[in-house]
C-alpha cells in the first residue's frame, strides 16, 4: 500500500510517523477516523431549530427539498454560511476589544507594564479619528481618547464604523450603495443572529449580503482596530530575523511556547524570560537558560516584533509537545486543540489556559489580567522552569529549523519603496504597470489535517512566485512558508520569475512578505487602498491585479476574512469542498453576483492546479481591463533594474534594517 503523506512538513511528518508507531495519536489520525457528514459539510443541514435538524438531500433538492417550515436549499445554505462569518467577525473583534481595553487601561495608568511604544502610530491613528494630538497634549490623553472612539465601534447602533472612510470613495460607494456599511461590531453580529434564528431572513442574496456586512465590520472594524492597536503598544513591525519549525527547541534549556492569538500576555512574557533573575532561576534548576517559541497567531505577533521564533501553525501544535521538549504551552484563545490536554499527560508538558473565555479540563488555568500582567507572566515562567526536571527522556525532536525574514507592515513596505522622504508605492505599482510583477497574490488561512498540511501552501506559494506574483502572507499561511524555509530573499533567488526577482533584488526584499497574524490582513486592505491611491492602477480595490487564498482554510474566522476581502473587491479562492456545494443558487450569488456588485468573489476549489490557474487567470484579466502591458513570462532579465541608481543609493541610506539584515 502507499503511504499516505499527513505533512508535507517533512519534519512534521517524521514527528508523526514517531507517534504511530508509540501508539499516540493526534489530528491527522482523527481525521482519517471522522469523516465529515456529507450533508453538513456542504451545508444542506440545518439545525436551527428543534423541529429539525432537517438535511435537503436527493437529486432536485436545490427545487423541491423543503425543511418542515418550508425553508429551501439555497436559505439553508446562506443562513449556515452567514453563522460562519458572525461567527469568524466575533472571534477577530472580541480579540480586538480587548486589546482597546487595554489600551485604555495603559493610557489611565492602570496597567503599569505596558507602555505605549509607536508614538508616530497613535498620532496616525488619532489624525483619522480626528482626535486632537501633539502642540503639547499629553501621549496619555491622547491613547485614552483613540481607546474610547474606537471601543465606540463596538457598541455603535447607528452610523458608521470609523475605519470605513479609510477606504477608496470608490470602495466606499459600493458598499453604500448595497446598504453593507457596518454601523457597530456588534449590532451586525446581533443582527446577524437574529437573522439566521428560525423564520427569519429566507432570501439567500438578503442573508449573503449580511455576511458581507458582518464581515466588514471584521475587516475594516474588529481585525483593523487590533491591527492598530497592537503596532501602538507594542510597535509597528518592521524586518526582522527569526526560525522556524520545531528546531528551534533547545534540549538544555527551558522551553516555553506562546500559542493563541492575542500579544498582551505573549508581550510580558518576552520581557520576563529575559529578567536576570528568571534566568538565574532557570539556571538554579539544571536549564542553561529560557527559550520561548510561539505557535500559531501568537507566534506571528512575537516575531513580527521580536523575532521570537515559531514551532508553526495549527497542525504543529500537538507535534511540538511530541518531541517531548516543551515545559510548558501557555494558551489563550482560539485555534487552540483541546487535545494538548490528554496529550500532554504523555509527556511532562504543562497546559496552562489563560483567559476566562477558553478553559480546558485538565488544564491548569492562570487567569490573565492585564493590570497585574507581568506578574502573572512570571508565574507562567517560573511554572515552566519548574517543570524542566520533569522532562522524560521520551519523545521525537526533529532539529530542522530555518531561517525567516518577519515584520513587513504596511508601514515598513511603503518606507522601503523609498526611504522616509519618499516613502509611497510608486515603486510597486510601476513594477505592476510594466508588468515585471504580474500581481499580488494575499496567501493566508490555516494549515489543515484533512490534506497533506501545509502542502497546498507550499505548492502555491512557489508557482505563484515563478509566476512573478509577489505574495502577502499572514496566519498559518506564513508559518508553513516559514517552516518551508521560503520566507527568505535567497527564495527569490532560486525560485522567482525574472521579473519578479528584479524587483526583489532592487528592493531588498523576499517574494514573499510575512504580514503577520490573521487580524493582520486588515494589513493587506490597507497595502490595497494604498496602491489605489497612489494611482496607475485601480482606483478602488476592486479590480486590481490581486487574489487572496486561503489553500487549507478551516475556521470560521476564514470565512469571516474571505468576505470581507470579497466585498472589498479582492476575488477570494479558498481550497478544500465547499460549505456550500450544496446550493448553485448560493454559489452562483458568491461568485456571479459579488462579482458584478463589489469586483470580488469568494470561490471553492480542492484542486491546487485549478486554484492556481484561477487566481492568475483572474490577475490576467484583472491587467487587461486596466489595459496594462501584457504579462510576458521572462520578459524582463537580472540585468534590468527597477529604480536608477539614485533612487536606490536614497533608499539605503534612509534604510534601517532591511538592506543589512540578511
Ligand atoms: Ni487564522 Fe490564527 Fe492559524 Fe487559521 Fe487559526 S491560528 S487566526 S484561524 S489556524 S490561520
Ligand atoms: Fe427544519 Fe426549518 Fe427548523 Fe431549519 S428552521 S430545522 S429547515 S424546520
């Protein structure tokens, strides 16, 4: 029989052929035994009320499958659909709270271990919320007044969100014009709810524009508030050097790995490892010293800003407590397995949870609060350390790791393209226009166990950038290029197209730019207007030459995103069947209808060839409606550059890290 590949993570695949063959089990076994129901999985079931579950099966369900109240394949499909997007905004935007708490907090003084770091980016933020700044006013006053407008998002009943006007007019009029303008977080997510409960909304467009609507109050609400927020208190990423993959645990020292999503806790925690007096502990304990790694969102948080190195994404989580090496996980929310738990009893490794929303039995639970954070990091620490005895010989540590450039924001990615003085994306659009690159692909979502995990990401990822499209990478889409050893500029030397590779090489850059989080791609709506503003190009998002994907997506946060690029007018292609195979009229309105509407759509496709084909026959086309040259494969060679010499000796004396770090 031929072996079925789990992970095309080679090192991932070795942990897990390890666990077999100790009779422990993880995701990729349990998702050979649970097959998913055909029914739900393409979203002909439905459950919302107790005269059912009713499940619209057989040849002509799409015309004559009825549920007990009457309710049709495409209104049961659309009303599943819209509770995965309300779903996906609540996750990224209850994140998002709680960092504005935060922020709060810090600008009352009430959490003393935080400070505000990115002062430049709190008066950014202030200028677009009209909050006065600078001339003398207090730093302080002026966080509390950016906590306290954007905490107003959440809770607004009518109006709009603020971050809405950060979008091209164009975009703007689109949205107004299909009535999806977000008026708060939360009304939409109620509304939502209400929406879908039984006998409500039955008009599939009706409740597909809701999860358009829902979702932009994720991306230009929830994910773009944290995304702000956190570059404020922590500081806005630039360029960093990290590792990643399970190397990076080390046999004679502490490990501790960050796992979740929100940075507060991850942020203290950095600080503490590297307290003398932590270390010296350590060392009281036999560890020659602490090594912190993250996994998942967190990770990507810490090495944005830290270079924290990454075990991977989701897939990974069991296999870094299987190579036996790790003291302690601490978690926090989402995307977090509750099989650690029964895991880790296999090992010596403490589970410990952290937030009073997302408890694990069997876990041990140190509530997070952010006005004693630091304290509560050293617990978290000194617990590691404590556990490090424990360590048993058993285990399967894989020692690969590779080296990663992080941290492009959207900041540091205009700063590059011309130093401080000419910061813009002239640059990007023109290699656009002449066609040197021919798109811009956002590469992003989860890892998965139902394919090879990180497989799709890893084909795609080079085809793309043979293809010269640059790629935007963010979520566990970063971490399995990461893992991959892609997240370097020497990828663009072995894999890119010529084009491309040009353009990498004038810049300085990898083809492919760790963004960060999943709340980060609200970066890449950004990077979007930017490029809509500086002109040349689309003057709205819409029909730019640029496709998001998300190859092995599994959350509902991924839906959530999906949307909200779609009705941004960024064509989404997401991998694996689709949730709503089930209904043509569904899909018909997701693809067709979206499309027409708002330039963007949101497709299924399980075969990685036709996604890829897809997204470069939407870029293709996408350049011959804004009548751009024509993309020719190797039209332009090594010996052509993209700026003069000039523009480029003014960007490397402005330059901070990026030209001498690699
Ligand atoms: Ni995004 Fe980050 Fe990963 Fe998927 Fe989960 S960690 S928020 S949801 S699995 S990319
Ligand atoms: Fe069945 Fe209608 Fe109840 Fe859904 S809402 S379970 S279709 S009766």
């Amino acid at each position: 029989m031929e072996k079925v590949v789990k992970s095309a993570n080679e090192a991932a695949e070795q942990i897990i052929e390890w666990g077999e063959s100790h009779k422990i089990e993880t995701c990729f076994d349990r998702a050979e035994k649970m097959k998913p129901c055909p029914i739900g999985a393409s979203g002909a079931c439905c459950r919302i009320c107790h005269v059912g579950p009713c499940r619209l099966v057989g040849q002509n369900a799409e015309e004559e499958g009825r549920g007990v109240c009457g309710a049709t394949l495409p209104t049961i499909a659309g009303r599943n659909f819209l509770r995965m997007a309300v779903a996906g905004s609540a996750a990224h935007s209850d994140h998002a709270r709680d960092m504005a708490f935060t922020l709060l907090a810090v600008a009352n003084g009430e959490a003393s271990d935080f400070k505000i770091t990115d002062v430049k980016k709190l008066y950014r933020v202030a200028g677009m919320l009209d909050i006065e700044f600078g001339n003398g006013r207090p730093i302080n006053n002026v966080a509390r007044d950016v906590a306290l407008k954007l905490i107003e998002d959440f809770g607004r009943q009518k109006g709009e969100i603020n971050f809405i006007k950060r979008a091209p007019k164009k975009t703007q009029e689109r949205w107004k014009k299909w009535g999806i303008v977000p008026r708060g977080v939360d009304r939409e997510i109620t509304e939502s709810m209400h929406r879908t409960n039984m006998g409500v909304d039955h008009d599939p467009d009706n409740l597909l524009l809701s999860a358009l609507k829902v979702s932009l109050a994720d991306g230009w609400g929830g994910s773009m508030i944290s995304t702000d927020i956190t570059d404020i208190l922590f500081g806005t990423p630039k360029p960093v050097k990290g590792e990643a993959s399970f190397g990076i645990f080390k046999e004679d020292e502490v490990n501790l790995v960050v796992h979740g999503h929100e940075p507060s806790l991850a942020e203290m925690i950095v600080d503490v490892v590297n307290e003398p007096e932590m270390i010296s502990y350590a060392k009281s304990k036999g560890a020659n010293g602490i090594n912190l790694g993250g996994m998942c969102c967190t990770a990507n948080e810490v090495l944005m800003r830290h270079g924290i190195p990454t075990a991977g994404g989701f897939t990974n989580q069991e296999l870094a407590i299987m190579t036996g090496l790790v003291d302690a996980i601490t978690v926090d929310v989402q995307c977090i397995m509750p099989a650690l738990v029964e895991l880790s009893k296999k090992f010596h490794t403490k589970v410990i949870t952290t937030s009073h929303k997302a408890k694990i039995p069997g876990a041990m639970h140190i509530q997070y609060d952010e006005h004693r954070a630091k304290e509560i990091a050293r617990e978290i620490v000194r617990t590691a350390i404590d556990n490090y005895a424990n360590r048993k010989a058993e285990g399967s540590h894989v020692p690969d790791k590779f080296p990663v450039i992080a941290g492009f924001s959207h900041e540091y990615i205009e700063y590059m393209q011309g130093g401080s003085w000419r910061a813009s994306f002239r640059p990007l659009n023109d290699a656009i226009m002449a066609g040197r690159i021919r798109g811009v692909v956002g590469l992003a979502g989860c890892d998965n166990p139902r394919v090879p995990s990180q497989g799709l990401h890893r084909f795609l990822a080079i085809e793309l950038i043979k293809n010269d499209v640059l790629i935007v990478s963010t979520g566990c889409g970063s971490a399995a290029c990461g893992t991959a050893g892609f997240l370097t500029p020497e990828t663009a030397l072995e894999y890119a197209g010529p084009g491309l590779m040009e353009v990498c090489e004038a810049i300085g850059i990898p083809p492919i730019l760790h963004l960060g989080s999943c709340v980060d791609n609200s970066r890449i709506l950004t990077i979007a207007t930017a490029m809509a503003e500086e002109g040349g190009l689309s003057d709205e998002i819409g029909g730019m030459p640029a496709v998001g994907i998300a190859p092995e997506w599994m959350s509902e946060k991924a839906i959530a995103i999906g949307c909200y690029f779609a009705a941004s007018g960024i064509p989404v292609i997401f991998g694996g069947e689709s949730p709503v195979e089930a209904s043509k009229e569904v899909t018909r309105i997701m693809t067709g209808v979206w499309f027409e509407r708002f330039r963007g759509a949101l497709h299924f496709e399980p075969d990685p060839e036709k996604i890829l084909a897809l997204a470069l026959d939407y870029i293709d086309k996408a350049r011959e409606t804004l009548k751009l040259r024509k993309y020719e494969p190797g039209k332009f060679g090594a010996e052509r550059v993209l700026m003069d010499m000039a523009a480029r000796r003014e960007i490397e004396k402005g330059a901070k890290p990026h030209l001498g770090i690699y």
